[in-house]
C-alpha cells in the first residue's frame, strides 16, 4: 500500500504511543524532525528507528533542516557548529580551488552524520538569491547574490548530499529571495514582472531542474497569480515550476503552519496537493491536526508515487562511502572556514 501524501511532525524527543499508532495507522510518507526532537545522537538514532518500524519502510523518508548557520537542528553542544552558506560562499570567492574543496568535504561529511542518525534527505540546498531589500529571513542562508554563485555552490552542495546517501530538496522553489515579509509570519507579495523573475530568481532552480525533489514557497508572484501564494498555486506549479523551470521531481509544499496560508491545517493540505504539490509538509506535531490531515489525504498514486520511489531508489542505492575523511580533518577545515569568513 502506498503511503499518503503528507510528511509530518513529531512533538518530541521519543515516538509517544499515539504518535506510533498514528503512523502505523496513517501511513505518512515520511516524518520531519526539528531542535525539541534531537536531543543526543543516540535518541536520535532510536527515535529514527522506531518511525522506520512504525511505518514498516526502511527508506520512508526522515527530513531534517540541517543547513548550517541560523538552521541547523542538530546543533551545539551535542552536535558541531556548522557555518552558513554565505561563509562557505565567501571562502570561494577568495579561493575558488580552496573553497570547493572544502565545500564538498564539510557537506559530504554532514550528509554522512545524518544517514548516520537515520536521516535520509536534508532540506537544502537554499538557492534563493536575495535581494538588498528583502527581509532577512533568507539573507546568509544564501551561497551568493547573484543567480551564477547559486547554481555553482548550490550544485556541489546537492552533489555531495547525494554521493553519501541523503537526498537533497531544493528550496524554497521558484525563489523567495524578494519577498520583502517572512512567510512563517505572513503572505509575502512579489510584484517584479515575469522577465525580472525569469532572468533572475529562477534560474538556480532551472539550472538544478534535474534534482530529485523540491521545497515550494509561501510567495505570492502577482504577475503569476494574484490570489495564491506559490504552494497552493496550480499557475505557479505547473506553468513556472514544472514547464518553465523544467522540474520533474518530488515536489514538497513548504510547511503548511506558516502564517502565509490561511485555513484549517486539513484545507491547507488538500490546498496545496490540490495545486500539484506532491506530498505537503506539516510540522507542528499537533497530534489533532494531524489526524484531521491525515483522514483527509489520499495515497500517493501516479506520477506522484514514480517520483517518491525514485527519492527512495537514490536512498538505497547510496547507503556509505568508502573514501571517508576523518573527523580531525572536518574540524580544521571548519575552523578553517569560520576564521577565514569571521
């Protein structure tokens, strides 16, 4: 049985009984975890290991934010500070040879501690590109302001997730980078033209198109639609998105308890599945909200369900690495980048 199109939260540090009747009931595609789930890596393994034995899938999806900078779940101190992208951005800029290398280095060996805790897709790479007035919420989540620094820093960083068996998203997809609000608190607007946009915001994700999967914005682009913001837009997804900018993978709603959208959690759901949205994300672990979203959503079927089990496919067949570099040698390198970029 194939399973439903949502992804959600969880309330904390181990699966309480309701949770793991829940998912053995609902049968979620995967779950997401944030800070009040990740207390040490050895709780991390188990609660890990409990959602896989809950929905009976060794490769349903565990999703993490661990971006570095500003978002990074697993953090200090039972985890290592890992810098943002735009340190490991201005490392490249000073040395391009230098700052790939390490580049790929620190994210492989992040990628490689995630599988390692049971995590098998990291929402990221970020491949917005901001602008000087934009609010701050993106701002050093950014690996560069120009759409070529993107598509370069952004491309390694996906390539080195993959190469250690976790599965990249892309976000916020088709670009968030001029909305001038925080979504998490209310509806951003864009007004730039569809030229402005195309020419700019867009291109990272067009460039990245053969990634396997993909976060949408909370942003209302008007020159697109003047009603509904990117997520639940079926104008935006399926004219920008997946004919435009050419992106054929799994695509994720962006979570769906973010002030951008407005409904019951239940409506919003079905909102943004409605507009083309593969599977949508909830994040809250609000055991109520799940179960209305959950008697409310339908299995995966169809085109949806090709591009789950293709996220799935690359999971398994990228279990480890065998040219693993040791830990000493992350950490100078880490160092290296924080003294280097302040």
């Amino acid at each position: 049985m194939p399973p439903k199109a949502f992804i959600c939260g969880l309330s904390g540090a181990e699966l309480t009984p309701d949770e793991d009747s829940f998912l053995r009931n609902m049968k979620p595609a995967g779950i997401i975890l944030f800070a009040r789930n990740c207390q040490s890596p050895g709780q991390v393994r188990a609660l890990t290991s409990a959602v896989f034995g809950a929905l009976d899938d060794q490769n349903a999806l565990i999703l993490i934010d661990q971006e570095g900078g500003r978002v990074q779940r697993m953090g200090p101190p039972e985890w290592i500070r890992f810098p943002s992208a735009a340190q490991f951005s201005e490392l490249y800029r000073k040395d391009p040879a230098k700052g790939e290398g390490v580049l790929r280095a620190c994210y492989g060996w992040l990628a490689r501690g995630l599988r390692s805790h049971g995590i098998n897709v990291n929402c990221a790479p970020v491949l917005d590109v901001p602008q000087e007035e934009a609010h701050p919420i993106i701002g050093d989540r950014a690996y560069g302001d120009n759409p070529d620094d993107v598509i370069r820093l952004g491309r390694m960083v996906a390539e080195a997730h993959m190469e250690n068996g976790v599965v990249p998203i892309m976000k916020h997809i088709p670009g968030h980078g001029r909305a001038l609000v925080d979504s998490h608190e209310e509806l951003p607007d864009v007004a730039s033209d569809r030229d402005e946009l195309e020419n700019w915001d867009f291109v990272p994700f067009r460039e990245l198109s053969d990634l396997p999967a993909a976060m949408t914005s909370h942003v209302r682009y008007l020159s697109y639609d003047r009603t509904e913001p990117g997520s639940s837009s079926s104008e935006l997804i399926h004219r920008v998105i997946r004919s435009q900018i050419g992106f054929d993978g799994l695509l994720i709603s962006d979570d769906i308890g973010m002030k951008a959208l407005r409904g019951t959690a239940s409506e919003r759901m079905m909102n943004v599945l409605a507009a083309g949205c593969d599977l949508g994300l909830h994040c809250s672990g609000d055991m109520k909200e799940m179960i209305s979203i959950g008697e409310a959503v339908p299995s995966l079927d169809s085109a949806a369900l090709t591009r789950y089990r293709d996220v799935q496919e690359i999971i398994r067949r990228t279990n480890e690495k065998t040219d693993i570099i040791q830990e000493d040698t992350i950490h100078r390198l880490l160092d290296e980048v924080f003294s280097l970029t302040g």
